[in-house]
C-alpha cells in the first residue's frame, strides 16, 4: 500500500509540473517608474498565460500577449509612486503559476548597451541619470562616457546579482580618460556582489564608466542594469532603525559630497 501510495504520489507530482509554466527569463529586467514598459517573458508552457503576479502594488497589466508557447509579451505600467529597488513577479496560467523571477523598478529612463563598446578609446556615450540595460559575455568589457561639470557627483551602481539570474560577479569602476581610476567596487556589504562608484568631478570633462565580471568571466545570462547619475549614494544611517509607526531623525553617511541630514 505504501509503495502504490508513493508511486500515485510521484506520478502525480510529474503531471503537475509537466503541466505548470516555467519562467526561465523577463527581459528588460526593470524598467521606470511612471512609465510604460514591454517585457518579454520566456520558458516553457506559457500558451495558456492569463495574467502576471506582482507581490507590491505600483503595477498594471494593460496588455498580455500570447507570442508561442515559450514567449509571452507584457506591457506594464509602472505606477509614478512605485516603490523603487527589486520586486518579484510571477506568471500565472490557467495551470498553474511559475517560479519567482525579480523586476527592478528605478527613477531613471532606460538605455541599451550598444556594442561594440569594449574599446576604452570608443566607449558608449550616455547622459547622466540614466539606467543602461546590458549584458557582460566571457572577456567582455562594457565602457560608457559621460560628461561632468567639476565638482559634480557621479554615481555609478550596478544591478547584476541582485537580478536572480546567475551568479555573475560584476565589478564597477569610475576612470578618467587617462585611465586613472577614481573609484571602483567589486564586492559590497550593503549590495553583495554588485557594487556601486562614486566620486566627485575634479574637472569638467569626460568619465568612463566601465563594467565587467569581476573574472573576465560572463555569458549571455549575465545581464544588468547599470544606474549612472549624480544622485548621492551614502553607505550607512545613524541611527540603524526606529520603532514601527514613529518618525525618526536619520543621517545618512558615507557619501562623496559629505554626510546628510
């Protein structure tokens, strides 16, 4: 009786997961507040899809498209109050729900990565305050120009790990266009094994924003979103926390313009 219990048991487990959807990707991996945006969701029995789920309000589906049984497109609306950072989705069918994927939701407008940029001599030019969706493949070296006023601060902070992906190591770094090296980040207490950049301008001119695998590694997998601006990036608050429910005075510390109230 035990053997046919557990036999009906894995046989039905089978069926179940034969039929439940499999999200294996969602591309872009994020998107702007405030804007509409159209993702493309990939993996296997996804004919049937009927709606997205997200785990935060600040979303609204307002079209949902079948394209195969592995591909359904997305458009969302990011709502203009939504909580910036990571939130996780899943894809509904009629049997069943996929696995959690991750969204990251920023103040920014998007960009692609345009290759080739490799080259630090002929980097991607981009503006300040813009969040670069790219991808970093094995020995791949991604470079993006910006131009800053002395004094400026440029903050460059990468979104690689932290997608759920893969476990892409990516390193981050601020350079002159002499290739002295103002800032740079591999690893991180406060976002693992992203890491973020900052300095101030100590001229007006041309910075090179660079990303890579921390080990030349990388692969199609390893993509990202790199938040480049002139928004501050403190390192830690004092106090660390405060009661549920009551407001507290905090100081922000560690950025490159000096500590805030």
């Amino acid at each position: 009786v035990a053997a046919l219990g557990l036999a009906v048991m894995l046989t039905a487990t089978t069926v179940a997961l034969a039929a439940s959807p499999s999200l294996g990707a969602v591309r872009p991996i994020g998107g702007q507040r405030g804007s509409e945006t159209v993702f493309n969701l990939t993996g296997a029995r996804l004919a049937d899809a009927k709606e997205l789920l997200f785990a935060e309000p600040g979303f609204s589906v307002t079209k949902l498209e079948v394209v195969n049984d592995g591909h359904v497109k997305a458009t969302v609306k990011i709502a203009p109050d939504c909580r910036l950072g990571l939130h996780d989705v899943r894809l509904r069918t009629a049997t069943g729900i996929s696995e959690l994927r991750t969204l990251s939701v920023g103040p920014f407008p998007s960009v692609d990565e345009k290759e080739p940029n490799s080259d630090f001599v002929a980097p991607q030019p981009i503006a300040l305050n813009v969040s670069v969706h790219g991808v970093v493949e094995s020995e791949d070296v991604d470079n993006y120009v910006v131009e800053a006023k002395k004094g400026e601060r440029i903050t460059a902070e990468i979104e690689g790990f932290r997608a759920g992906i893969t476990t892409f190591d990516p390193y981050v770094a601020i350079l002159d266009t002499k290739r002295f090296e103002l800032s740079s980040s591999d690893d991180s207490a406060l976002v693992y094994q992203d890491g973020y950049a900052s300095i101030v301008a100590p001229a007006d001119g041309k910075y090179v924003v660079q990303v890579r695998d921390s080990a030349y590694q990388g692969n199609g997998s390893c993509v990202y979103r790199l938040h480049v601006g002139t928004v501050p990036r403190p390192t830690a608050t004092v106090p660390a926390g405060g009661k549920m429910g009551e407001p507290i005075d905090v100081k922000w510390l560690g950025d490159v313009l000096g500590d805030r109230v």
